[in-house]
C-alpha cells in the first residue's frame, strides 16, 4: 500500500499487510475502546500501540484507519476519535417531523457490512449536535436541513429521510456519498427506490415504491405515467423522478443529463 496524495502516509510504502490489519484490530478489539462505545484518544493509542514494532507509527497508523473509513477525529474535540463500528447499537433519542419528507430507500441483493459506518465517516462534519449517531443510523443536519439514515442490515436496506428546507441539495449530498461507496465493491448489486406519490400512497407508513432505473428508463422511452400498484392511480413519471433529484426532468421530454 502507498499513498502518494497523503501528506502523512507518502513517505511510507507499507509491505506487509498483516502488520497494518494486526495494528487496527488492536484498537477494534480493545477493551477500553469498546467499553467507551468506540471513542478514543490519542493517548489510548499510546497505550495500544506501545509495542516496539508500533511506537514509531501511531500517527501513521491512525491516518491509515482514516483513510479506510475506519475512525473519525470528532470535530472541534481535538486528538478524541470515533470508531463508528463500536457505537452502540441502541438508536439515539430524538424528534422528527414526519410531514413533507424527501425519501429514498436503497435496497441490495447482498449488502456487505460497512456501508453506513463509512457513510457516517464521511459525512461525520455534519452529525447534529455530533451526539445523534448510532451503529445503524445517523442524523445530519447541514444548511438547517435534517437527515435522518438508517441502515436495517437484516432486511439489506438503507432509508433515507429528509426533512426541513433544502431537502433536495442534502439528498444529493448524501445520494452522491452512498454511490461513492457503491462503487468501491465490484458487482455490488442493489436498487434505488423512489416513494410513490399518489394521494393513497402519501399516508400510508409504506408507501409503493418504484425503481429509479425504471422510471428514468420510462421516461426516455416517452411513456410519461405509470400505475401505483397500491391504487391503481396513473402517476406522472417525471414529477417522482423530480421528487427525489436535485437536478428536475426537462419540460421537453428529455431527462437532464445529470439525472440519466
């Protein structure tokens, strides 16, 4: 492993991997760091990595569990790190507002472990009060817009919940995060699942939902409604496409290039 475009770790050309994978499962497997639900410090690291073979490398070592995703130095606590795999799994305390919410949903045929916990890594600037995550969720609040994520690994689904003002940018944002991580597993097989917006459909707890790739593939194939299987009401394709993208459906017929 090296990595060029890193101020900390371009010096270094790290050979033998065991030795990187045994100093990380150092700090995951801790007993002060598990009991402390993940949290850290770089005097715990002192400790952990006080061997010979480690004391040389700690801050080389903690940036490599950074750039893996693996940890997070809390903001505005300087040198205090979260390791998002060890939070507990108890879902944090906290009101939401269910009215007029953005929402999508991702659902995988087999969905490796890791993709919230890098998620929440990744976007861990924006944790309201940095307090509201847990091991399966997180809330962000970014531009006075909340975000509620929730990963149900048993049912291989990740929902997504926006509410507030600018819904449609932190649906991006976060849209935009989740694709990234989509794209470092190869053959990763999953769907995106847009609400129904149908007068039926807006107050049930679980509304229809329809495949993004469906609808964008409808569209470009000018067939301009589709039928809610829970009403059986037409539905105009380019206005739930609208509903969860940033970038709108052209009025000509054409789909935005950002969107197709």
């Amino acid at each position: 492993m090296h990595f060029q475009d890193d101020s900390t770790l371009k010096h270094y050309v790290i050979l033998k991997l065991e030795w990187a994978t045994t100093a990380v499962y150092k700090v995951l497997d801790n007993q002060t760091v598990n009991q402390n639900l993940g949290c850290f410090t770089k005097d715990d690291l002192e400790d952990i990595w006080k061997s010979g073979e480690y004391a040389d490398m700690r801050d080389e070592l903690l940036q490599l569990m950074m750039r893996f995703k693996l940890c997070y130095e809390i903001p505005g606590r300087r040198d205090i790190y979260i390791a998002p795999q060890l939070l507990s799994i108890e879902k944090a305390d906290y009101t939401w507002d269910d009215r007029h919410n953005l929402i999508l949903r991702y659902t995988y045929t087999f969905m490796p472990k890791g993709i919230l916990t890098r998620f929440i890594v990744e976007t861990h600037p924006w944790i309201e009060q940095q307090k509201l995550v847990w091991k399966n969720g997180v809330v962000l609040n970014k531009d006075q817009t909340r975000a509620e994520i929730i990963e149900n690994y048993n049912q291989r689904e990740i929902k997504i919940r926006v509410a507030v003002n600018r819904t449609k940018e932190l649906m991006a944002v976060i849209t935009h995060e989740l694709e990234k991580i989509h794209n470092s597993y190869e053959g990763l097989q999953y769907q995106t699942l847009v609400p129904c917006n149908c007068k039926n459909c807006k107050n049930l707890p679980t509304p229809y939902s329809y495949s993004l790739d469906s609808l964008k593939k409808r569209f470009n194939a000018s067939r301009y409604q589709i039928e809610c299987e829970n009403s059986y009401e037409m539905v105009d394709v380019r206005r739930l496409i609208d509903d969860v993208l940033f970038q709108p459906a052209k009025a000509d017929g054409e789909i935005n290039p950002q969107v197709a």
